[in-house]
C-alpha cells in the first residue's frame, strides 16, 4: 500500500522541510568539512558534488519517465493483444457458424447476426454474383439511404474492374462513400461487400473486413457447390428431369399438402410410342437424343411448380399440383402435340415421334403413391391398347385424334 500518492505533495514540502530541520547541523558539520577539504587539497569539491548530484537526479529523472513510457507502451500492446483476441474469437465464431449455413436462407441469417458488429454499426449490403447476373443477398440501410439493385451493381462494377481489382482485394477501395470488398473464392468474384462511410474506416479495420469478407466468399461458394451437387443427385443426366426417387418423394409430398389443403393433385404418365423400333432402326445414340429432346419439351409445357420426372426408360410422370381433371387433360394434349414436333429424320427416312399419355387425379380417399401411380400407369395401357398417340385416364375422352 503506498503512503503518499499523487495528491499529496503539501505533505512531501512539509517532510521534506522537517527533514532539513533535523538535519541541519549534521548538514552544517558536512558542509563545513568539505570546505575545509577543499582549502587544504586545492580541489573545488562543492561544485563537483553538485555536477554529481544534478547529473545524477537527471539520470534518475530520464529512468522514471523511460519507465513509464515503457509502461504506458505494454498497457497498449496489451490492450492491442486483447482487442486482437476478441476480434479472432469473433471471427472464429462467425466462421463456425458460416461452416454449418448449408442453404442460402441459412447463411442470411448468420449475416444479419454477425456482420452489423464487424461493420461497426454501419450501414451494409451484399451483392452476390453468379455468370454474369449480380443479385442482392443483403442490403441494410435506412429508408433515406436505400439504393436501387441497378445503383449497387454500378458501384460493384467500377469498384471491381480490371484497374481497381488487384488493389481491391487487399483492403477493399472506397468508390464514393462506400467501402467494396470483393468476396473472392478460388480466384473468382462470387460478391461484394459494401459498407457505408467507407472513408472513416482505418486500415486496421479494413484487413478484418477483409478477412471477414474472406470467409463470407468460401460461404458463398461452398453453398452453390452443395446446391449443385445435389440439384446434380437428384437429376437425370440425360433428360435433365428429376430422377425415379426423388419424383416419388415429390409426389408423396404433394399428395400430403393435397389432403391437407384440399386442393386438386393430377399426374400425368407417357412414354414413346414405338421406342424400341427408333433405337433398332436409328441406333441407341439417336434414342438418348430422342430422350434428351423430350426432356427439354417438356420445360415448354409446363409450369414452374409442376415436376417432371423421368420414371425410367422412355417413361416420364408429370405432377401438377393444383391441378384438376380438365386441367390435367389441357396439359396432357399440349404435351402430346409438342411431342408430335420431334420427328426424327436419319438417312432420307422419317419417323414420326408419338406419345401415350394416361391421367389419374387424385381422390380425397386415395390411400398413397403406389395406388395413385398404378391408376396413371393403368391409364397410360388402356391409350396405347385404343391406337397410341392419345391420352386417357379419369373420365377423359376414349381418343384425341391419331397422327
């Protein structure tokens, strides 16, 4: 515990001046003898001492101050240290939580929750960028300050030229008032992340927005590669319909939502009349551009909540959701006539390209997948037993006039 502090110096003056009283004589007896030394030895003593004491109370002086200088210096360091600490503790969390956003929904959410700290409460956005199409991922700003998706992609886009990129994937370059980081993965630009007020921000922040920015591109890109492969798992390869399984999980799906909501299901089930004869006559390569064609037909035809699926073979399942008989029926001819439109022509000879389309249509009692498959199955015999190139199924006409 210190006796005397910063706040005392009265008392110092006061002990200091006591000191003297007490010792005066003793001082007197000193002083009194050096000069008697000096007279004797022809020396100047006194003025020696004094240079000793001065320079020795400067010396001490300069010590304290080094002192605490060097104090003050590793106080800094050492509040530098934690502040580094925190900042890697934060990044490491928020790194944590990018590895387990595994769809993009996922991955807004860990923004919103990490990146106003990193911004320092600043106004942000994201444009993430896919070919050549940029996109909005996040955008938080006040309704004074929000720019249009065409006045973002015009900052990215200067911010991020030829001139400006080599520079702006150190620490960012300020284009106007916002500081753009470019989200670079694997040497490819998937983002920008932008930040308001990009001026007032130290090149010390900077390199953690830029680490920050870092982790968001791997995020970014590692998501769209997990979307693909399994866009890319649950697809035929062929067709660039859905596969078998998946088509059947859908149907399920649809079936449940169907009971739930009381909304209208219908399937539609084809395949290629005569297809054995095209692979025998025109070769199995000239099938698989056969099979090819009619998948991307299909995209034609239908709507972007309906699934196609290649059932296996030559055979596709369709569900259209939402969707009663007459509308199923509207669907199944449009189907048939655009099928009608791939004939396929090899070696001066033509062959007509025809499908079969039977239809079932989901009942309120209809007990799952199997049975409501087995009646579009059914259906899809009895077109081809009446002459092929038809539809039939739940009500629907016999025959829709052969080609």
């Amino acid at each position: 515990m210190r006796l005397i502090s910063k706040n005392d110096a009265s008392l110092v003056v006061g002990l200091i001046a006591g000191t003297i009283v007490i010792f005066q004589r003793p001082l007197r007896f000193v002083w009194e003898t050096a000069l008697d030394v000096q007279e004797r030895y022809h020396v100047d003593l006194l003025p020696a001492l004094t240079i000793f004491a001065g320079v020795f109370i400067y010396h001490e002086a300069r010590k304290r101050q080094q002192a605490k200088a060097g104090a003050l210096a590793a106080g800094a360091e050492a509040a530098h240290a934690r502040m580094r600490s925190a900042e890697l503790e934060r990044l490491m969390t928020f790194s944590q939580a990018l590895a387990n956003a595994l769809d993009p929904t996922t991955l807004q959410q860990v923004l919103w929750r990490y990146l106003p700290k990193f911004a320092g409460e600043r106004e942000f956005w994201v444009l993430t960028r896919q070919s050549d199409r940029w996109e909005a991922f996040l955008q938080n700003t006040t309704a004074t300050r929000t720019r249009s998706l065409e006045e973002l992609e015009s900052i990215a886009d200067r911010a991020l030229s030829r001139e400006t990129l080599p520079d702006a994937t150190v620490a960012g370059i300020v284009e106007g008032d916002v500081l753009c980081l470019p989200m670079v993965a694997a040497g490819v630009v998937v983002g920008v992340f932008g930040i308001h007020d990009g001026a007032a921000i130290t090149n010390d922040q900077r390199k953690a927005l830029g680490a920050v920015t870092g982790l968001i591109a791997i995020a970014v890109r590692n998501v769209r590669l997990l979307l693909e492969t399994r866009e890319h798992s649950l697809r035929d390869g062929l067709t660039n319909c859905f596969n078998r399984s998946h088509g059947l999980e859908t149907l399920d799906g649809e079936l449940r939502r169907a009971r739930r909501s009381r909304q209208p299901l219908s399937i539609l089930m084809f395949d290629i009349d005569h297809f054995k004869t095209i692979n025998d006559e025109l070769g199995h390569l000239r099938g698989d551009d056969l099979l090819r064609a009619v998948g991307a037909q299909l995209t034609h035809v239908l709507r972007s909540t309906d699934m196609r699926c290649r059932y296996g073979g030559d055979e596709f399942l369709i569900v259209l959701p939402d969707t009663a008989l007459i509308g199923a029926q509207q669907v199944a001819e449009s189907v048939r006539r655009e099928m009608a439109t791939l004939a396929m022509v090899a070696g001066g000879k033509t062959i007509p390209v025809t499908v079969s389309i039977g239809i079932a249509v989901a009942g309120r009692a209809e007990l799952g997948v199997a049975s409501l498959i087995e009646r579009a199955d059914a259906a899809l015999y009895q077109a081809k037993r009446a002459g092929r190139d038809r539809l039939a199924g739940d009500q629907s006409p016999p025959a829709v006039g052969a080609s």
